[in-house]
C-alpha cells in the first residue's frame, strides 16, 4: 500500500478560510474587463489541464481536480466581482468548498482500506463545515442589512418627530410671550397702544 498522503490535517480549516479570501465588498468592474477576465479564466485552464498531461495515474486524477476547482472558483469570483451580492458570494464560499473537496477526494485514492474511509469521511465533513459556514455569513449578512435599514427608518422618523416637536414647542413659547406683551400695551392708550400692540405682533406673531 502506498505511503498515505499528509493531506486532510487541515482541510477543514482550509475550507473554512477559503470562504473568506474573497472581498464581500468586492468592486464593481466594466464589461470589458469582465470580458477579458473571463476568456484569460478559460486560458489558464486549458494551459493547467496540457501541464496535467505530463502525470499519470491518481497524480494526474489529482491535477485535473485542481485545474477544474480552479477554473469554477474564479469564475466564480469573477461573477461576484462584477456585480457583487450575498448570493454571488454564497456562490463564491460554496464553490471553494466543493473545489477542495472535488481535490480532496482524489487524493483520497492514493489510500486504501480504513484510512481512505475515513480520509472521504473527513473530506465530506469539511464540504458540509463549507457549506454551513457559507449560509451562515448569507444569512448573517441579510439579517444585518435588514436591521441597519430598520435603524435608519427609525432615526429618520425620530428626527421628523423631534423637528416637528421642536417647532411647536417654539410655536407655544412665542404664542406666550405675545399674549405678555399685549398685556403690557393695554396699560398704554390711544395710538401708543395701537404702536405697542403693532410690535408685539411683529415680534412673536410669526414663527
């Protein structure tokens, strides 16, 4: 039997930082670039799949998992990047788990007997922590946009309501201190009264 390879000591943490190479707050590209990003998508693969052809055997099964996972991971990203969402992004975390555990897989068969169970065992474990991983930031993400949304109304109706609170409570004062200054121009007579009363209004009659 072949030497077991040293491959799934960290394959679930690898998965788990796969989720989260790719920026969530990815910029926004032009057609163009998304364009030529593609067709250079589709070179580097074909150049990997004609490097894979120099192997034989479960080394070459190996190689082509990883040209292929490869490939799907930046198409991926390259979707998410062009117009970024929390659904392109699901798609990002979850594609980079099934690459790995596409890869994984392989590797596997260089086992036998108990070891490969368990090295598949492990390999679907960390696919599952992927995937898991890749709901919860989705789901967590949403939940986070609809509250900060909730929040803003809440503010803006605050304010509405503490502006129109603030205006009628001035509306008050000055309807106040113009029923005092009209007392004190009854104790005038004549035009002065008339004068007094004149400034009154024009002081506190108009907010």
């Amino acid at each position: 039997m072949k030497k077991p390879l040293p491959l799934l000591s960290g394959i679930a943490a690898a998965a788990a930082c796969l989720l989260f190479n790719s920026s969530v707050m990815a910029q926004t590209m032009s057609t163009s670039d998304f364009n030529a990003n593609k067709s250079r998508i589709q070179s580097d693969y074909k150049a990997d799949k004609s490097a894979c052809g120099s192997r034989s055997g479960n080394a070459k099964d190996i190689c082509m998992a990883e040209a292929k996972g490869k490939e799907e991971v930046a198409k991926a990203e390259l979707d998410h990047n062009y117009k970024p969402t929390l659904s392109s992004q699901y798609h990002v975390n979850v594609t980079k788990g099934e690459a790995s555990y596409e890869v994984a897989k392989q590797k596997c068969d260089d086992m036998s007997g108990n070891p490969k169970d368990v090295c598949i065992k492990e390999a679907k474990a960390a696919l599952t922590t992927a995937k898991a991983d890749a709901a919860v930031q989705k789901k967590t993400a949403e939940t986070n946009a609809t509250a900060n949304e909730k929040v803003g109304n809440a503010k803006a109706k605050a304010s509405s309501e503490n502006m129109e609170t603030r205006a009628n409570a001035a509306a008050d004062k000055r309807a106040a201190e113009l029923k005092v200054a009209e007392e004190k121009c009854d104790a005038m007579a004549s035009s002065a009264k008339d004068s007094c009363m004149a400034a009154a209004k024009a002081k506190f009659g108009k907010l």
